[in-house]
C-alpha cells in the first residue's frame, strides 16, 4: 500500500519547467515535485506521495499523520527511494 509522507519544505527552486524542494520527512531530506502545490512556499508542510507533493497541511496534522505512521512501522516503505 501507497500512502503519503508529511514532510516540511526546506527548499524551493524551478528547474526548467519544473516546480522542486528539497523536503524533510523526520531525519529524511528528499527532494520532491511541488507542481501539485505551486502555492506551497519554504516552512509549509505538504503531504507526498511517490515523490510529488499532493496537498498542503498544517503543522498539527502532519505532526499527527508521522506519527502514526512511525506507529504503525509503516514509513521506512513509504519514503521516497534515497538520493544519488
């Protein structure tokens, strides 16, 4: 099963026709597609799903969602594959 992340946009950028940020999940940095969200600005908290910010959440509800998941042992699946 896919679920989103609620992560904290660190960083926003265009690269070509593209809208990124680098995204904080826990101790996780990802860099994912704001496209969905182009109102997203740095500090707000989006949920993401297969590396695309879907929405907008505040604080208190993303805080909410993370821990569930930890709960639930369910985020190492769910983030974003690492990096090169």
């Amino acid at each position: 099963m896919c679920l989103a992340i609620p992560g904290k946009i660190l960083t926003k950028e265009t690269a070509g026709a593209m809208l990124l940020g680098r995204v904080q999940f826990g101790g996780v940095v990802r860099q994912v597609s704001l496209d969905f969200v182009p109102e997203a600005e740095v500090g707000d908290f989006v949920m993401v799903h297969v590396g695309f910010a879907i929405s907008r959440v505040d604080a208190d509800e993303a805080e909410r969602t993370y821990k569930i998941l930890v709960e639930m042992d369910s985020i190492e699946g769910e983030l974003p594959t690492a990096e090169p």
